[in-house]
C-alpha cells in the first residue's frame, strides 16, 4: 500500500522546489523517506524520482548552508 503522505506532495499544484524549501527538517527527512520506499517499490508512483532527486539537493544544500536554512522561496 503506497503512503498517503505521498500523494499530497505529489498532487501539490506548486512546483517541487517551493515546497521543499518550505518543509522543516523533519518533515523533508520524512519525505526522503517515504520517496525512497516508493522508489523501492516494483512500481513507483509518476513523479517519485524527480521529487526524491530534488529532495536530496534540498537536504545536501541544508547541510553545506552554515545556519542549515532552506533554499528557494520562502
């Protein structure tokens, strides 16, 4: 059974990268979590990997930043 959590990320109208830069840590740790176990999956949902691959550069820009602010629009 495919999360829940996912397909409200996946179904959000604004582009991926608003709302990556919007999430807390947490949150953006737990969707890295839930795309990699979709991706796991025999058949991942349309949109996982473009979104797991722009989660990565999130969390990698976090963690170069020297406070760990998120990047893009806020």
């Amino acid at each position: 059974m495919k999360n829940p959590k996912l397909f409200l990320y996946l179904d959000d109208p604004r582009e991926p990268d608003e709302v990556l830069a919007l999430l807390s840590a947490e949150d953006l740790a737990d969707l890295l979590d839930i795309l990699f176990q979709d991706l796991d999956t025999a058949e991942p949902e349309f949109g996982s990997q473009a979104w797991y691959d722009l989660a990565v550069e999130e969390s990698c820009r976090r963690a170069a930043s020297p406070d760990g602010a998120a990047h893009g629009v806020a």
